[in-house]
C-alpha cells in the first residue's frame, strides 16, 4: 500500500502529534471570537493611556538616539573650549 502524499514533517510525527496539531489549528478563530473588535489590534502600555506598546518602543530608540547625538556635541564642545580656543588665541586656560 503506498503512502498518501504528505508533507514530510507530518510523516516524521507521530499520530498523537499529529491530532494534537489538529486540535490546536482552531486557536486563532476562537482566539478571534472571544476578542471580536480588539482582534489585530495593538495592545496598549496601561488601557488608560492611548500609546501602544510600538510608539513606546519607537520612543525609547527616538530617545536613545537623541541622547548619543546630545554626548556627540557635548565632546565637541569640550575638544573646541580646551583645544581649538586656546590654540587659536581665543582665550586662555590658567
């Protein structure tokens, strides 16, 4: 008797494997069900603030990235007040 054409990784499993599989391929439309209109959407930070978690996400990289800029121009305003002044005659370091 020749074996039906399936997929090799369900010949590999074993029948159990296979019913369990079954029975968990109905999640996601009862998940759907139970949700009804908040399905898909986003999940927030706190239900009472109007952020989702991605525009918090995007703030923290936004944020990071502001603050490595801001030690960007604080070194180089350093390196112009105790080098570049002085060497120019701008001004004097006692």
């Amino acid at each position: 008797m020749p074996l039906p054409h399936l997929p090799y990784s369900v010949l590999n499993k074993s029948y159990d494997q296979c019913q369990i599989q079954k029975n968990s391929m109905g999640e996601a439309k009862r998940r759907k069900e139970a949700l009804a209109e908040k399905y898909g959407q986003e999940a927030k930070i706190f239900p009472w603030l109007p952020i989702t978690k991605s525009q918090g996400e995007q703030f923290v990289n936004w944020s990071t990235q502001g603050a490595w800029i801001g030690i960007g121009f604080l070194i180089v305003y350093w390196l112009v007040i105790r080098f570049v002044g002085p060497a120019f005659g701008w001004w004097q370091i006692e």
